[in-house]
C-alpha cells in the first residue's frame, strides 16, 4: 500500500475526491452533451444549489477539465464547456453512472437486509 504521506498518493487523492464527487459527474455529464451556459445547468440539475454549482464549475475550471467563455453583451453571457482533458473524464464517469444504474436496485436490497440484521441484533 502506498505512504498516504508520498505527494503522488496526495494528488491522487486529490483528484479522486473531486473527480469522484457528485456535482462534478452531474456537470462532466450534462458538459459532455454540448457547452452550457450557467442557469442551463442549473436547470438541467435542479437539486445543486447556485453556490454548490459556482464552485463545482470554478474547481473544474482550476483543473483544467472545463473552460469558461465570456462574450461580452448585456448581458454578460458565460458558457462552460468540457476541455480535451474534461472530455478525456467522460469514459469514466459516464461508465461510473451506467454501474450506479445498473446496479441500484441490488444495493437497496442490500441496505434492506443490513438494516434489518442490524435492527435484530439492536433488539437482542
């Protein structure tokens, strides 16, 4: 097992805890379907608040996996879109969203008999 204190396990890490968090797929998945303008991804995932959105978008844009255009009018209009290196991320995350779909009902059923083994032993 790698040294959690070696700088490439850190970034890894890293990278996983942003790569792997949910806003970010919701975004790297509704991005990977054309570029978006703010309040289109807003609507298109309408259970992230404005906030969680700004900085979900802002940290993408930090690590280079999506870009944002300015075009000046009134006005302002700002479109974000996946980079090469966001569209490289699609695979993955697209393959991670088909799993949790393909196997959600198999995980409920295991919450279902964990709750009720626990509840049984909470009893005795």
């Amino acid at each position: 097992m790698r040294d959690p204190a070696n700088p490439v396990c850190r970034t890894i890490s890293t990278l996983l805890q942003r790569i792997g968090d949910k806003w970010t797929v919701l975004v790297v998945s509704t991005l990977g379907e054309g570029p978006r303008r703010f309040n289109e991804l807003r609507r298109e995932i309408p259970s992230v608040s404005q906030r969680m959105l700004t900085l979900t978008l802002r940290n993408l844009e930090r690590d280079g996996l999506v870009s944002r255009k300015v075009t000046p009018s009134i006005p302002p209009r700002v479109d974000y879109a996946l980079t090469d290196l966001g569209c490289s991320l699609l695979k993955p995350v697209n393959a991670l969203s088909q799993w949790a779909l393909d196997n959600v009902e198999a995980i409920h059923r295991a919450h279902a008999r964990f709750d009720t083994e626990q509840d049984k032993a909470e009893a005795a």
